[in-house]
C-alpha cells in the first residue's frame, strides 16, 4: 500500500512539474505577443485579432482532441504537441527577426501554439484521473492552481523584463527550454490507453463469471466478428457525436454547460481586453501591463493555497457560483474610472475567485463523468470555456474601438452576476 501511495505521488509529481513548465513558457510568449501589438497598435481590432489567432484553433480542433483523449494514450498526445509546436514556434520566431514589422508572422505564432494547446489540455485533463486516487484530486487540482499562479506571478516579470532588454526572440528560447524540460518530466510517467484500461476492466468482469461459450458463439460468422471489430473502433466524428449526446443525456450536465458556455462569455472582456483598457486608461508603459497582470496572477495564488490546503469541498456548485459573482462584482468595478492602484485591488480580488470556480468546475467534472468520455467532455467544456473567447470578441473588439472598454465592463460583470445566481439556482446539489 506504501509503495503504491509512494508511486502515485511520484506520478503527481511529474505531472504538476510538466504541466506547469508548459504553462510558464506559453504565458511568457503570450504575454510577449500581447503586449507587443497592444503597444504598437494600441487597437481593439487587434486585440480580437490575437484573441482569434491564441484561442480559435484550439476551439476547432478540441473536440477531435478530446476523442483522441479518450483513443490514444494521453502521455504521448501531450508530448507530440508540445514538440512540434516549440519546433515551429522556433522557426516563426526566427524569421521574425528579420521582419519585425510584419505582426501577422506573431498571430501564426499564436495560432500554432493553440492547436497545441487545444490538443493537450483535454489529454491533460483527462490524464490526472488515471494517475491519482480519486480522494486525492482535489487536493492535486489545488496544488496545481498553486504552482500554476507561482509561473504565472514569473512569466509577466520574466516577459516585461526580455520583452524591454532582450529582444523578443529571447522569450521564445526560454519557452524551447521549458518545453524540453516539460516533456523529460512526462517520459518518466508510466500509463496505459483509455481504451486499454476499458479493456481491462472488461476483461476483468468477464473472468468474474461462470457462463461457458455456447456453441452458436463458437460458430459465428466471420464477417459479424468483423462487424464487432469495426464498431469497436468508431469514427471520430461518430465519437465527438456520442459526447455530445452523454452530455445532452444528463439535464444537470447539459445545464453546467449551457451556464459555462454564458458565464465565459462575460467573462471574455475582462480577460482579454485588460490590456489594452491598462494601456489607454493608465498609460502604455510595460510596468503597468506587468504589474495588471501580477495583480490578477498574485490573488489566484493565494487562492491556489486556500484550496490545496482545504482538500475537499462539500458544494461544489455552490463555490462555483459564488465565484462567478465575485468576478463579475469585480470586473464591474474596474470599469469605474479610478486611480491605478485601486483597480489593481480589483483585479486581484478576481483573481481570487477564478481558481475556485474553474478548480471547482475540473473537479465535478473529474468526479462525475465516466471514465471512457473524460476527453470527449473536457474538450467540450474547454470550447465552451475559454475557447469561446474568440467567438465573444468577434463583438467585443470592434466594441471597444466604438464605446469607452471600462463600460463594457460594467455591464458583462453586472450580467455575470445574474448568470452566476442561475447556475446556483438550477444545479444546487441536493
């Protein structure tokens, strides 16, 4: 039992390190991107731009992702993406060098790396599960927010300091090394296929029983042997359809859905339009831009913290409510006009509440769904969470060059409150 214990938590271990190593080198070039056309262009169409090109792709290849999640083993998913986009973030980035005015080559780097991340999140979500007690995942998702807001808190520093000293291209040689150290962490993980696992369980009942194979069973037609053998292994479309059904088959699940897909559209502007509402309301300076986001990255932190250290929670729902109106009470104050300071405050107390809704949503989801539509679900949720930026900013963008950013604020935080009273109200666990 100690030698099992002592396993997982070697597995844990490699995972947190890899994930979170992935996590500081796409904020740091995220940022880099952000901050560089929000600084050249200082422009809402721009801003969409980059909302379109850093989160679109991932939007239209994440359900594929996720039937791959749930096919394929999960390890060697989250390797080959990572390999090649640092491959072709590295080659982008070289020939950006010798073209710096052409901003359409930093959108292809945004584009790259969210089909990379539209193809390793799901795999990644999924894989946990297989490699921690189920006792144990809340406390692993806490950890996980912890480590993840400390790269956070680095990678704007690190991002400010490369992006005004350096030069650019130094930030994509920082996120190649990360990389590389992310996938050495993840080769030392030992775990079996989705598919494999199943199989096994099957396997496993079957020898449970006494039934002997009868003689018709012993006589059967090659080509239905075939037939079985061909559905075993369903289309990608036949299986990005059938998630969608398991969801549509549970009202609680679909409402969970339908309320992200709401609740992520609000919070769409606060997340990216931030920078450029820093740039025109307090000046387009790097240290305010870094500071914005070490306020935000500061408050998740500590929530990070309070949820490791707490371990379980009963009301999951709840929480998660909770911290959608928290957020939207937040963003609508920060479209108040007010000194710098005191919207950095703001911005902190949502970072607070973002990990205890997004931790808490992972968490019911892990918790809830069956094992063999983990994948196909979470790439669903993960189109109806932060992949629907882009679809939101198609509006937000050339909102924000017509009308003042801080009054878009106001209106999604307050309609963010109302959506968060619904998903209390219609998902109570009872």
């Amino acid at each position: 039992m100690q030698q099992s214990e002592t396993a997982w938590h070697r597995a844990a271990a490699a995972y947190l390190t890899s994930q979170n190593l992935f996590v500081f080198g796409s904020s740091t070039v995220f940022y880099a991107i952000l901050w560089h056309i929000a600084l050249v262009t200082s422009s809402g169409a721009w801003m969409t731009y980059v909302s379109l090109a850093t989160t679109l792709p991932a939007l239209l290849i994440s359900l594929f992702a996720g039937v791959w999640a749930d096919r394929y083993s999960r390890k060697w998913l989250i390797i080959g993406a990572a390999g090649a986009v640092t491959v072709l973030t590295l080659g982008l980035a070289v020939v950006f060098t010798t073209h710096q005015n052409d901003l359409v080559l930093l959108l292809a780097i945004g584009v790259v790396r969210s089909l990379g991340n539209g193809i390793e999140n799901p795999a990644a979500n999924a894989l946990l599960p297989q490699i921690v007690p189920s006792s144990a995942l809340t406390r692993m998702n806490g950890l996980n927010q912890v480590v993840m807001a400390a790269m956070l808190l680095l990678s704007p520093l690190l991002a400010g300091w490369i992006l005004a000293d350096l030069g650019i291209i130094w930030i994509f040689i920082v996120d190649a090394a990360s990389a590389l150290l992310a996938v050495l962490a993840l080769l030392t993980l030992r775990v079996s296929r989705p598919q494999d696992e199943t199989a096994s369980s099957a396997a496993a009942s079957a020898g449970r029983t006494d039934q002997q194979p009868t003689a018709a069973s012993a006589t059967q037609p090659a080509n239905q042997a075939a037939g079985t053998n061909a559905q075993r292994r369903p289309r990608a479309i036949g299986q990005i359809l059938g998630g969608l059904r398991y969801v549509a088959s549970q009202q609680h699940l679909l409402i969970f859905m339908v309320l992200t897909g709401l609740a992520f559209i609000l919070i769409a502007p606060s997340s990216q339009l931030s920078t450029l509402y820093v740039n025109r309301q307090f000046g387009a300076q790097v240290w305010h831009l870094t500071f914005n986001e070490w306020a935000w990255t500061l408050g998740a932190s500590i929530a990070g913290f309070a949820i490791a250290w707490r371990k379980q929670f009963r009301d999951k729902i709840r929480i998660i409510a909770l911290g959608f109106a928290a957020s939207g009470l937040c963003f609508a104050e920060m479209g108040v006009p007010q000194p710098f300071l005191l919207y950095l405050v703001f911005m902190f107390l949502s970072g607070v509440a973002y990990p205890f809704f997004l931790t808490m949503q992972t968490i019911y989801l892990q918790e809830t769904i069956a094992k063999d539509m983990m994948g196909r679900v979470f790439s669903l949720w993960q189109i109806l969470s932060t992949g629907i930026y882009p679809i939101a900013m198609l509006a937000y963008g050339p909102l924000a060059d017509v009308v003042p950013i801080g009054g878009i604020f106001v209106v999604t935080g307050l309609l963010l409150v109302v959506v968060a009273w619904l998903f209390g109200r219609l998902l109570a666990e009872r």
